[in-house]
C-alpha cells in the first residue's frame, strides 16, 4: 500500500514538474515603463507595439534594468 502511494505521488509530481520545466517563462517588459509582465498579464493592452521586450526569465529582465509587475507577480 505504501508503495502504491508513493507512485501515485511521484506520478503527481512529475504531471506537475515536467510542463514547468519543458517550456520557458515567457515575459515581456515594456520598454517604456520598464517593468516585465508574465505573457497573459491583464495589463499588457498592445503587445503588437513596438515598445515590448520579451525574456525568457525573471534575471533576464532584472538585469536590463527591469522591475516586476505589481499585477501578475511574475
């Protein structure tokens, strides 16, 4: 039984784990503001325009100068 549930677990944890790690954070930072946002914030209104950066992790953005959205908390 206790093997059982310790595979139940792992299985867990790998559904969890592994689309985390398979894909890359996706952010986008306003060039203007300077403050990175996760892809589907609901304050990013025109990602089309030319004033968005995208980065691929949070000490990406942080290093060109960025800082976190107070909305989405990427």
């Amino acid at each position: 039984m206790r093997r059982i549930l310790s595979l139940i677990l792992a299985a867990v944890i790998l559904t969890i784990a592994i689309p985390t790690l398979a894909y890359p954070i996706e952010l986008m930072g306003n060039d203007e503001s300077k403050i990175y946002h996760r892809i589907d914030c609901r304050t990013i209104k025109y990602p089309e325009r030319n004033h968005w950066t995208r980065f691929t992790s949070t000490e990406q953005a942080i290093s060109a100068g960025y800082r976190a959205c107070k909305i989405c908390h990427p």
